[in-house]
C-alpha cells in the first residue's frame, strides 16, 4: 500500500512534459510517419471517416516553438474526418482517438506540409507535433460517389417521414434540406 501511495504521489507532481516523455509511442501509419501517445485516456467509440470532428490543438514545431493553438483563440475547431481538410496525420490520428483523449501526434513531413511546408511559420520538410483534444464528432455520410449521394439522399428522406410523422417540423425540413443538397450535388455535376 506504501509502495501505491509512493507512486501516486510521485505521478501526481509529474509536469505535463513528464507524462508526455514517459507515454507510450504508437506508430499509427505503419511506416513512422505518424506517431501518438495519448497524454489522457478517452472513452466510447472511435469516429469513422466522414465524421465531423470537434477537437482543441496546439501546434509546434519540434525546437518547441508554437505555431497555431485553437486553445489560444478560446474557439475548438471542426473538420470533416478522412476527406481531406486537414494534414494526413490529423487524418490519420484523429481517426485512432476516442472521445475525451487528449493525444500528442508527431507527424512528419509527409504527414503534414511536405516539401514545401507552410511559410512563414512552418518551415521545409518539418515533423510537427500536435497535441489534440477529441471533444466528440458526429458520423457523416460518406458521399464522394453520386451513389453514395442518392443513398445519403433516401437515408435523410427517411429521417424527415419520421420526423414528420412525431410533428417535429423543424428536423423534418432539416433533414429534408440536407438530402436535397446531396440530389444538388449529383445533377450539378452532371
């Protein structure tokens, strides 16, 4: 019991740079590119591709200088999982959270801003670090195909019958409204 409280004691009086020195490294594209280690652990599931994601980050570069921080405007940032948004290691990292993690991902060149980086704040061929906080997502459609669109179409259709149906008016145009853009998008691009 001496031996637990020890621990605990010692734990509890560990700076946030300790915790993130002694987290576990995973390697989450396979090829090192992309590395996370959770700096809190979260709970639920883990959000599928075309999820909007809600999150707080802070941005550095690896000399520890910050170069970008939701935190510091006050303001969580949101962006559609898996399509593209953002840099493929917040693509990928963000895929591997859970809600309420709190995750440091070290993404490399080729995971952030390659080759050309993101002048004046990021330079050439630099390894970012991000710690990212997942506040929660809700699942999209995956749309990238006018299949995919139509279906998307029929499923938010359903949802408005039976909003209607309960009287609930202002879901039933919502949903409605969401499954017309999606018909929008397929005979615009026809």
């Amino acid at each position: 019991v001496s031996f637990c409280l020890a621990l605990l004691q010692s734990t509890s009086d560990m700076s946030e740079a300790d915790v993130v020195s002694t987290a576990t490294e995973i390697d989450l594209s396979g090829d090192g590119g992309c590395k996370k280690k959770i700096l809190g652990e979260g709970t639920g599931a883990i959000p599928p591709k075309g999820s909007q994601c809600e999150v707080h980050y802070v941005g550095k570069l690896l000399t520890g200088e910050k170069f970008d921080s939701s935190r510091d405007r006050d303001q969580t940032f949101k962006f559609a999982l898996g399509k593209g948004q953002v840099i493929k290691g917040w693509d990928v990292g963000v895929a591997s959270m859970k809600i309420g993690e709190k995750a440091l991902l070290i993404c490399a060149p080729e995971y952030a801003y390659g080759a050309s980086g993101s002048p004046p704040k990021i330079p050439p061929n630099s390894t970012l670090e991000f710690e990212v906080e997942l506040f929660g997502f809700e699942e999209g459609e995956s749309v990238d195909t006018d299949e995919e669109r139509i279906a998307a179409a029929n499923k938010r259709r359903e949802l408005g019958n039976a909003k209607f149906k309960e009287l609930d008016f202002a879901r039933a145009a919502a949903a409605y409204e969401k499954g017309v853009e999606y018909l929008e998008q397929v005979w615009t691009q026809r």
